[in-house]
C-alpha cells in the first residue's frame, strides 16, 4: 500500500502524518518496523534493503519517505519497481512539504496509484471555522471580532495560529477573549514591515516605503489589508504621543503603558522609537490623508494600488 501526503499547508499534513503513525504504533507493539528516510541524504538501495527484510513478528512495515521528489536517482528507481511498492502488504508513506511540479512522473504515478491528501492554505472561512475548533479544544470562546482579528493579523500560517491560540488560552485562562485580548498579545505578522515603512515615512525616504510597499503587493498582500496597517501603526503614533512626556518615562516599564493603551510592549517599544520624529499636528494629518486613502479605494474613485502610492508621496 502507498499513502501520499503533500501540500503547503505543512501543518495539518504533519497533524496528518502523527496521526498515521501514532495509529500505526498501536497496531504494530514491537517498535521495530517503523522506518524513516530522507532522500536527501538516503539512497533508494537503503529503501530497498529494508523492505526486502522479512518482519520476525509478521508485523506490516510503515516505510515513511521525504524528500523523495528531490532525489533523481531514486525516482527513477523506484518508478522501475513501483508495482512491487504498490501491492505490498507494507506501508510506503511518502511525505512532502516541499514544492514540486505538477508534470512530475513519480506525482503522476502516485496521484493514480496510492491513497492521496492533498493539503491546501485555508482560506475565509474554512480558516475561521478551523481557528474556532482549536480555541474549542482548550474549553475556551473567542468572540466574532477576535478570530477576524487573529487571521487579519497572522493570515494562515497555521504554525503561529496554533501558537498564539496557545498563548490567547493561557492569558484568559478559559474566558471569552476578546478582540482587544488578541491585539495586545498578537504581533501582526507584517508588522515588522510595517515598522520599516514608518521608519522610512518619518526619515523622508519616500522611495524606500514605496518599495516595501510593492514587496507586498507583490507577494499578493491586499492594498486596503496593508493600509489597515499602516492606519493601525500611525493610530499607536498617536496613542503614544498622546501620553507625551510619560512615554519615555515608562520605556524602562513596558507593562505599565502596555496595560494602559491595551498594545504589545514591542508595538509600543517601536512605537515611541517613531513618535520621537513627528509632531502630533503631522499624525493627525497622517492620519486623515489614511482616512482619505481607504475611503476613494471603498467608493472605488481610485484604484488600491494608485491610492497607497498617492498617500505615500503625499505625506
């Protein structure tokens, strides 16, 4: 028998994977049959070897293969005496994380001949629902607006997802969390970016904030996603310089101004770092010309991308 996980989505296959194996250690008491191999430093000779030794305790064998699409030698080999892999009594599991094209012959051969799962990023709201089921399985709510803020922060990285769920868990100890919970305790994953756009606002270097703008649109970032960000840095800006001098008084003492103003201490850390170098009259012009920007993108007067670089070169 052949399985054969694959998919970007690594997280949920690997949940797969454990729950393969686990399964298998059940069934199989003797721990000697389960064998691991890595292509990239594995040869298909090795493979070969073990699955040709008979079992003393006539157990099935569970044969877990990565990397395999990276290794030629062993493709090609293994495509030559496929037919014997596919009607043993063993298990070959073949497990890929990595990309790989779709034309590939061993693909071609697995698709049709094993039992297959492909694993997708999550996306709307199958994200939300399998957010939700893991805050469910630490007995814990989480509100509407609070998991929208979760995916709008991290996207669908399920590895940090599952992380900060972990650590929302842990903080509320079984109360309803809330959005305010998940932005003082969640970084946003772009955030460190976002901090780099600021940093190149404030220093006057237009041209290096329209880069790191582009770098995103780029990758597939959404424009009024990436605006949200911005809107969200400049309004801690302005949070923060509203606190005038008690800012820097409480620089050595993050807990104290992460509590007041319910935001990370390293939001806030970056956050006076940036105040320093405006005014509060130019935040709250910033600000308006954001306010602006999301407006003619929503009424659809201009078009997402032509609206962040007018608001970048205007500011």
């Amino acid at each position: 028998m052949i399985i054969f996980l694959y998919g970007p989505d690594t997280y949920r296959s690997q949940q797969k994977l454990n729950e393969i194996i686990e399964r298998y250690k059940k069934t199989s008491k003797s721990g000697l049959n389960l064998k691991y191999f890595d292509f990239k430093k594995d040869s298909y000779q090795e493979l070969k070897d073990e699955f040709q030794i008979i079992s003393m305790f006539q157990e099935k064998k569970l044969m877990v293969l990565k990397n395999a699409f990276f290794n030629a030698k062993f493709k090609r080999k293994f495509l030559e005496k496929s037919k014997k892999f596919r009607d043993s009594k063993d298990i070959i599991l073949f497990y890929e994380e990595g990309e790989f094209s779709k034309n590939d012959a061993l693909f071609n051969f697995l698709k049709k001949q094993a039992k297959f799962q492909e694993f997708k990023l999550l996306e709307s709201q199958r994200l939300k629902n399998w957010a939700k089921k893991e805050f469910e399985k630490y007995q814990c709510q989480v509100s509407d607006r609070a998991l929208g803020k979760l995916i709008e922060f991290i996207g669908n990285d399920l590895w940090q997802i599952s992380n900060e769920i972990k650590k929302l868990v842990s903080y509320k100890k079984k109360q309803e969390i809330g959005e305010e919970d998940v932005e003082l305790l969640v970084k946003p994953k772009i955030e460190t970016d976002i901090f780099k756009t600021i940093d190149a606002i404030s220093s006057g270097n237009k041209k290096q904030a329209l880069l790191l703008i582009h770098k995103h649109l780029e990758k597939g970032d959404s424009p009024l996603y990436l605006l949200s960000m911005i809107n969200f840095q400049f309004r801690n800006l302005l949070l923060v310089k509203s606190c005038g001098s008690k800012a820097e008084l409480y620089v050595n003492d993050m807990r104290i101004l992460s509590e007041k103003l319910k935001l990370h201490p390293y939001v806030i850390r970056k956050s006076i770092q940036q105040a320093r170098r405006f005014t509060i009259d130019e935040l709250k012009k910033i600000y308006q010309k954001i306010f602006q920007a999301d407006l003619t993108i929503k009424t659809g007067k201009v078009e997402p991308e032509t609206a962040l670089d007018l608001f970048i070169a205007e500011i």
